[in-house]
C-alpha cells in the first residue's frame, strides 16, 4: 500500500509528544511518495502533512543543538543532521544527503525557493530546482520561478517554522505554488520520461 490516500485513511490519531519524536513512535512515511531527487523542503511538507506535526515541532527535530524554530536552519549538510533525518524519516541516509544538495559539492544552491509550478502542482519540489543558475524544469522545461505570484514574497530556502506549515504554498500569502489544484494524497509520480530528464539534470551538475 503506497498511496498516500490510503496511509491517511489508516492514520491513527496521534497523541503527540514532541520530546520522543523517533522513528519507533510510529510516523508514517514512504519512500514510494517521493520524486527523483526530491529536495529536503518538499520531503518534510509531506513528512508534516503525513502526520500531522506542526513546523515549530520539526523544525526543533533536525539537528540536535537548540534551535529557534522561526529562524530555522540551513537547508544544508551544516544545518540538517543527515543521520537523525533519515531516521525521524526511516529513508536511506543518501536520500536525504541528496535532497540536501549536489553529492559533489559543486553546486551552490540558492539562497530563496525557486520552483517549477507544474512540479509544485503534483507536489514535488526537485533539489535541482534549487540549484543556482538553473533556469529551467528538466522535467516540464518551464522557466523556474521565484516568488509568488500572488503577493510577491520571496520565501527563504530555509527550514523554518513558516515554510514547514506551508506545504507548496507561498508561507506568507498561502497561496498555493502550482496553478492547479494539489491533491498531495492522490497525485500520481512523475512520469518515466520526467524522472530521467530530473536524474540526468542532477548528475548533469
Ligand atoms: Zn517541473
Ligand atoms: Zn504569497
């Protein structure tokens, strides 16, 4: 069972204590929900959505010093802890050092969101988006956006508590990225074609 529709028709109500987030209290995640090359934001608005935690509550989870949930942290190898990540997440470490950045080490990411509306209308945001000087969407070739159309605001590429409770939404405005509308649950994966034009952009970098 990977649909997302159908984990959260079988999601229990979960009492949360925000002092025992660990993998064995029982969150619900899939790797079968995730696009190729994913970026850490896009993993985490579903990981929130999923199960129902609020973004000050994750934000807290990433990395083991204190954090002020509203100033966040790095969306980076510096910021997240990639090991207690990928096991808050129970997904392989090497997707979440993935969706931090390029492996290489080559490519700087930029400092603001950017993003391709067809993507974030399936609710998928690429790390290859990120990427600075891309221009493009591998997957759909639109022009990547900054931004959002509706109030302007440019959301920092930052983990904080805003952008974690705004899940492919402007976190100012709300308004959603993608033109159509998003059903997080039912969106089907990219397609074949897309999830290579992504894979090869990736290593392309
Ligand atoms: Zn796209
Ligand atoms: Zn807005």
């Amino acid at each position: 069972m990977h649909s997302m529709a159908a984990a959260a028709r079988a999601l229990p109500i979960l009492t949360f204590d925000d002092a025992a987030l660990c993998p064995s209290f029982g969150y619900v995640f899939d790797t079968h929900w995730l696009g190729p090359y994913e970026s850490i934001v896009s993993i985490l608005w579903k990981f929130a959505r999923m199960n129902a935690l609020p973004g000050h509550v994750l934000v807290g989870h990433l990395c083991a010093q204190p954090v002020d949930p509203y100033e966040g942290i790095c969306a980076s190898p510096a910021g997240v802890e990639t090991r207690r990540v990928a096991g808050i997440l129970g997904v392989p470490m090497k997707v979440v050092r993935c969706a931090l950045g390029s492996t290489s080490g080559r490519r700087p990411l930029d400092s603001h969101l950017r993003h391709c509306p067809r993507c974030m209308s399936r609710g998928y945001h690429s790390i290859v988006h990120q990427f600075l000087g891309a221009m493009h969407c591998p997957a759909h070739g639109d022009w990547l956006e900054q931004g959002c159309d509706a109030c302007g605001h440019a959301a920092e590429y930052r983990l904080d508590a805003q952008l974690l409770d705004a899940p492919f939404k402007c976190p100012r405005c709300r308004r959603p990225y993608g033109r159509s509308t998003i059903n997080l649950w039912t969106s089907s994966p990219l397609p074949k074609r897309m999830r290579t034009a992504m894979t090869r952009a990736y290593f392309s970098y």
